[in-house]
C-alpha cells in the first residue's frame, strides 16, 4: 500500500481519470483495430504496440510527476525547436493520409504539431504570469502572446487547420482565464470572426487546380468538408453515395445503430468500415458498443478532470502553475470536445484523436506528459495544504501550551500563599 503511495503521488481523482482512460482506450482500441489487423495479418499486434505505448506514457507520467512544477519554465526552449521542427515538415514531412504531419525517422513517425501545442501552451502560460498584475494584463504580454501562438498556427493551419484552430481556441480560453480585458479580447474575437469569413470565401472562390499548382492541396480538401457538412439540402436515402464520404456515413451509422447499453465491447460492425475507426472516429465506436451511458461516461471523465485541474489552479500559490495547467486542462478537453462533435455530426471532420483514447504515437505521449505535469502541480498544492495544516497545528499547540500555562499560575499562586500562610501559623 505504503508502494503505491509513493507510486502514484498527486492528485488521486486525476490519477483514476487517467488509468479509466487508459482501460478504455485498450479496450476499445482494440475492438475497432480490425482493419489494421487485416493489413499487418497479426491479430494481436495492434493492441500490442498500443498497450506498450501507453505503458511508457504511464511511465511518462510517473517520471514527470515527480518534477518540480518550478522547473517546467525551462521547457519554454522547446518553442523554437518545435517551430524548426514544423517547417522541417513542410519541406520534408512524410505524406500520410494526404496530409505532410508527420518526420519520419525510419523506425518512427514524429508529429512536432504535439510538441509545438505543448511548447505554446507553456509559454503562453509563462508570459500571462509574468506580467500579471491587479488591473489585468498589460498590451506588452498581449502582444508577445499573439505572437507566440500566431508563429505556431501559421506553421501548422497548412496541413492541419483543426490543430491550429483548437491551439488559437485553447489561448483565447487561457487569456479570458488569464485577467486579459475584456476589450483586447473582444478585438481579437472580432478579428478571428472576420478572418474565418475571409478564409471561408477565399477557399470557395479560388478554383482547385490554383491550389493544387501552389501545393496547397489541403484547402481542397477544406472546401469539400465544409461544403459536405454544411449543404443544406437533404439527399435522399436512394441517391446518397456511401462510399464518398465514408466516414461520416458508418459513424452515423454507428451510433444510430446503438442504444442505451450498446452490443457489447468488441462486437461494433461499423469499425470494419471506418477507415480511422481506432482513431479520429473512435467516439462513434464507443458509443454503438457502449451506449449512449459509455459515450456519456467517457464525456463525464473528461468534465471530472477539467473540474479537479480548475480545483488544482485554485490552489496555487503562484499564477504560473495556475495557469499552465488551466491551459493543459483546456486544451485536452477541448480537443475531446472536437472529437465527439465530429462523431456524432455536429462539426466538419477535423481530424482530431480522442485524447489518451484515439490509438496514436505523438498524441498519446504528449497527453501524457500534460498529466504528468499536473500531477506535479496538485503535488505542490498538496504540498502547500500540509505545510499550512502543519502551521495551524503548531499555532494551536502554541495557545494551548498559553492557555494551560496562564490556568496553571494562579494554582500555583494560590499554593505557594497557602505554603507561606501554614508556614507562618
């Protein structure tokens, strides 16, 4: 018992989100890896790679969590390096599924947009409490800020605009957090409004072949998702085209075919269609194998643990450790967000996995490193409680020690004059 205390130190609630997760994740995982299973023709070695991932992203964790929180500033240096990694992937990205995400190292992909999320994040994080006063934010950090998550979005919006969205997303929530006013922030939204606008009219105006003889292949790829998703006419059940559009067709399915309790853990049919069933469209898996209960459980998980990170934030005696896991704790739920809206159809497919759920190298490592550090950070607030507790006990020691002391005088008194009075009779 006295191991895995020390084990497993931190916040427990955190602790049992994760490991749920993780179950899941190898659980379901598992059930909706059938294509990949027929590609490689080794049944078992899906869930093997994925199992031993997410045993070294426990490891991650176990190794990070035990980091000062105090020592997290200094991976602020991994801005610059994550920025020279994505225009690396520019240039010489490895093509995955139509999209350059990806440096391949020969025996591994690596996804610096992960690395870029997490080094923005940090330092978005450090320069909010750095200049963090009792007015609010001043334009200096405000400033550096747009900068900063500016320099990460133009590196990524080319061949992941989802990534990019949900980073932008992720500030603007971490400087409402942060005490930025409220008219800074209003410009911002109204300046993002207009240029979603101008990029909306810009991708449906611009003939494809412009785009493709540019290399900008993606905003093709852009148009037809928005113009699918969001035609307004309704095709009729003889004329609608499956195989065009794939993925969203049997995650509807999916999830129309499901109920309250869902067919059981490995019996999904509509994985041996979904062509990223194991990862970007892993909700709807669920949902037809677990129910409307599972898919609401694994939402509930993620409400649980943005509410224990804000309890942690509240904690802090330092606004940098508030606010760097505030912003890890917005970013892993609005990602999670992302994903169960593209499953059940309410946005675009965005490509987004299911955090510490979606099968994933890159991802899954990342996310893990997040809970790693905000175990550190509860550790601190814990650290703090006892410490305050152990101030408490010794004052309240101090005033009873007073307290007997100032009852026992006036015995005493009263003794020694009843000595001195015998004495004298």
């Amino acid at each position: 018992m006295d191991l895995l205390k020390n084990l497993f130190k931190g916040d427990k609630v955190i602790w049992i989100v994760f490991l749920c997760l993780c179950l899941i994740s190898i659980i379901e995982v598992f059930s909706a890896s059938s294509t990949l299973s027929y590609k490689t023709g080794d049944y078992w070695h899906p869930i093997t790679m994925h199992t031993i991932l997410l045993l070294i992203g426990t490891f991650v964790v176990l190794i990070i969590h035990n980091i000062p929180c105090k020592w997290f500033k200094t991976f602020i240096v991994l801005l610059p390096i994550s920025w020279i990694l994505l225009f690396l992937v520019i240039i010489l990205g490895a093509l995955t599924n139509g999209a350059k995400r990806w440096i391949d190292l020969g025996f591994i992909q690596f996804q610096p947009s992960e690395l870029a999320k997490m080094a923005t994040v940090i330092s978005v994080a450090f320069v909010l409490s750095k200049f963090q006063e009792e007015e609010g934010t001043n334009k200096r950090a405000f400033k550096i800020i747009l900068g900063i998550t500016a320099g990460t979005c133009l590196l990524i919006v080319t061949e992941n605009l989802s990534t990019a969205v949900l980073l932008a997303c992720s500030v603007f929530m971490m400087m409402f957090v942060g005490r930025v006013p409220y008219k800074q922030l209003g410009k911002l939204m109204f300046a993002g409004i207009a240029f979603v606008a101008s990029f909306f009219i810009i991708i449906q105006t611009v003939p494809e072949t412009a785009w493709d003889n540019i290399g900008l292949h993606r905003m093709t790829t852009w148009k037809n998702r928005f113009n699918d998703h969001f035609n307004p006419g309704e095709i009729p059940a003889a004329k609608f085209d499956i195989d065009n559009d794939a993925q969203v067709a049997h995650a509807n399915i999916a999830i129309a075919t499901s109920n309250i309790i869902g067919k059981g853990p490995g019996n999904s049919i509509q994985r041996d269609f979904l062509s990223q069933a194991f990862s970007d469209f892993i909700y709807a898996i669920i949902i037809e194998e677990l129910g409307l209960v599972g898919g609401a459980g694994v939402a509930i998980l993620y409400i649980i643990l943005l509410m224990r990170i804000g309890k942690i934030a509240r904690n802090c005696d330092k606004s940098y450790y508030a606010f760097l896991v505030m912003g890890f704790g917005i970013l892993l739920v609005t990602q999670a967000m992302f994903n169960m809206l593209v499953a059940v159809g309410i946005m675009p497919v965005t490509g987004q996995p299911l955090p510490l759920i979606s099968k994933g190298g890159t991802s899954t490592l990342v996310n893990c490193a997040y809970i790693g550090m905000i175990l550190s950070a509860s550790q601190h607030v814990n650290k703090l409680k006892a410490e305050k507790k152990a101030e408490e006990d010794e004052a309240l020691r101090h005033q009873e020690e007073i307290q007997s002391a100032a009852t026992e005088l006036p015995q005493n008194t009263n003794q020694n004059l009843q000595e001195q009075e015998s004495s004298l009779s």
